[in-house]
C-alpha cells in the first residue's frame, strides 16, 4: 500500500503533525557539533557535553532521542554513531550531509509561517528584508548543500546526456558547478561554461579542486537576466533554476538560452516535477518551500515544463523520466 491510499486515522495525523520534531533533533546534532565529533567515534553523554561546552542533561536526551530513532547505537555507557551513518556526518566526507542538514535548519522559522504565506500569496517575512536571503553562513550553507546534493546526481549523468568531445555545454545558474565539472571531468574534451552570479566563484573554486579531471571547465559571473550567456553552445543545463521563478520569468530566461545555442542543439532541465498521483511527494512539498521563500516560484508539472520550453522555441520536447532511480529530481529535454 503506497502513503496515498493509505488509511487515515488518530496515529496518522498525530505522526503527520510532529514529525518536525525528528526534523528538530537531527538539526540540533549538527548545529551543536555533536554529529561531527561522533563521527570520530563513541563517547558518553557527559564527555561529549564536557568537550563541547553542552549542557550534560540536553545532551542526554537529544542522544537518548536519536537512539530510538535508530541514528545512534547504545553501547554499555557510551554512545556511537550507527557504522552506515558516520560518514554522512565526517566534514569532507564525499556522503557528507551535514551542510544540507543546517541549510534546511536555516528555514525552519519561515517555515513556522507557512499559513501567513498560504493567506497572503507572498514568502515569509523576515526580520529584515534588506538582508537577502540569508545571512553569509545561510548561504555558504545552501551553496554547499546544493553542492552535496548534486554530487549524488552528477556521477555518470554525462553519457545519459550524450555529451562528446568537441562539444561546448553551458551549465546556468551552475552554482558551485558540481555538474559542468562532473561533465568536464567525465567528458575529456568537453568545454564548460559554469554561469552563475559572483558570490558563486568561491564555491566553484572549492569544488573544482575535487575535480582535477576537469580541464575543461571555467566559470563566468554575470546575472543570466541582463548579462551575455555566451556561446553558442552545443549543450545547455539548467539544473534547478526555473522552481525559484514565475512562468514569465522561466519563459525568459528559457528564451535567453534557447537563444545561446547552435541550431540542432539540446537544451536540459533538471527540476523537482509535481505529478499529483503516483509523483515523488518531495516535489510538491518543495512547491510549498518556493511560496515561502519566492515571490513565485513553485514546482512545475512535466506538462507545464514542456509548454516552456516549446514556448521558448525548442523542439522535440521530452520528458525523460527520473534522474536516478528513486530521485525526486526528472530530467526534461528540448532541441533547437
């Protein structure tokens, strides 16, 4: 029985209701430090807090709660981090989640708004809206989330693109350029452009250390709303771009794209598609994530996707199916 058709009851809406507070705990491990020094190994509540300036009955009942949820291990006195898990808690571990587990730490207060911003149309208020999006550590969370995110999708998605040598790809609105590189790197021969705005570079520069491979790869700061794309381009990838804008402004920016590439050339987007049955539920409650904290953005159906980018001029317009087996991603593709 899939979670759509199953039956609703008392315990159903009561797990439904609290399961933030799972959300809460995990978030908490990671904030307090506690999660990268068990990835190190056990330890006892008291010399966990005594070494990490923890109040000792704090952090016994947050241990004691991810215990029960199946996080950590009890041995004897001492704690420890189930053996399938250290990783994704060991700073520079290439499974490391740590940074999308504060990203998502970072939104929890305008989360806590939803309602106002399902009555209103408009995201969440903040303390100060001059501020953007975040402050500096919000932001080096998210471009590193991303970062850790795209790294589970990037590896092989090159060959399933068709890319070849010879070939010059633009990758917009690339961010910390996990996939141009991932191309680069797995495409000998391949040109990449990472476009993405200034604040980015830093974070491309740190990834493309991890890309030696990659020799192929440069970045280019500009905005992708005023600023020359380049080209043209045998490829274009959008990866998670258009859910942060309305249909006009994907309309655009598809247009300005579609525009930087060669005749015969293929344009991809990667998005969280909604499908209402039967659709990863990821990708609608990410919908909910873009009311919150865009002024229009949400998550598009494959049939909307498809009428953008036809819209836009591409031909032959597809949608591709998932990106990895499971993923709440999907892969959309066009020609010219």
């Amino acid at each position: 029985m899939n979670q759509q058709s199953a039956p609703w009851g008392t315990e159903r809406v009561m797990a439904m209701a609290n399961t933030y507070w799972q959300s809460c705990a995990l978030q908490a491990f990671v904030q307090t430090g506690l999660a990268a020094e068990m990835a190190k190994g056990q330890d006892t509540a008291d010399g966990l807090a005594s070494r990490l300036g923890l109040d000792r009955r704090g952090t016994r009942l947050l241990l004691t709660a991810l215990t029960t949820l199946g996080l950590l291990e009890r041995r004897e006195t001492a704690y420890a981090l189930r053996e399938d898990a250290a990783s994704l808690f060991t700073p520079g571990s290439p499974r490391d989640m740590s940074n999308y587990v504060l990203h998502m730490a970072d939104m929890v207060a305008d989360w806590s708004r939803l309602a106002e911003c399902v009555r209103s149309g408009a995201p969440a208020k903040r303390p100060d809206p001059e501020a953007g999006p975040g402050p500096a550590p919000g932001r080096t969370h998210f471009y590193r989330a991303m970062r850790d995110i795209a790294r589970q999708q990037a590896r092989g998605l090159a060959r399933r693109l068709g890319l070849e040598a010879g070939q010059n790809l633009l990758d917009l609105a690339g961010g910390p350029g996990v996939y141009g590189l991932t191309f680069a790197e797995e495409t000998p021969g391949l040109a990449v452009t990472v476009f993405d705005l200034p604040g980015a570079e830093p974070f491309f520069q740190e990834e493309a250390l991890a890309h030696p491979g990659a020799v192929g790869a440069a970045f280019r700061a500009g905005d992708y709303d005023q600023a020359p794309l380049g080209g043209p381009y045998d490829v274009v990838w959008i990866s998670q771009v258009l859910h942060g804008e309305g249909p006009e402004a994907c309309a655009a920016l598809l247009g300005r794209a579609v525009g930087a590439l060669k005749p015969g050339g293929a344009l991809w987007v990667q998005e969280f598609v909604v499908r209402e049955t039967g659709g990863h539920p990821f990708a609608s409650l990410f919908s909910l994530n873009m009311l919150v904290n865009t002024q229009k953005g949400q998550a598009y159906d494959a049939g909307e996707l498809a009428g953008m980018m036809t819209g836009a001029g591409l031909r032959d317009v597809e949608y591709m199916g998932p990106t990895k087996e499971g993923s709440p991603a999907a892969l959309m593709r066009g020609r010219r």
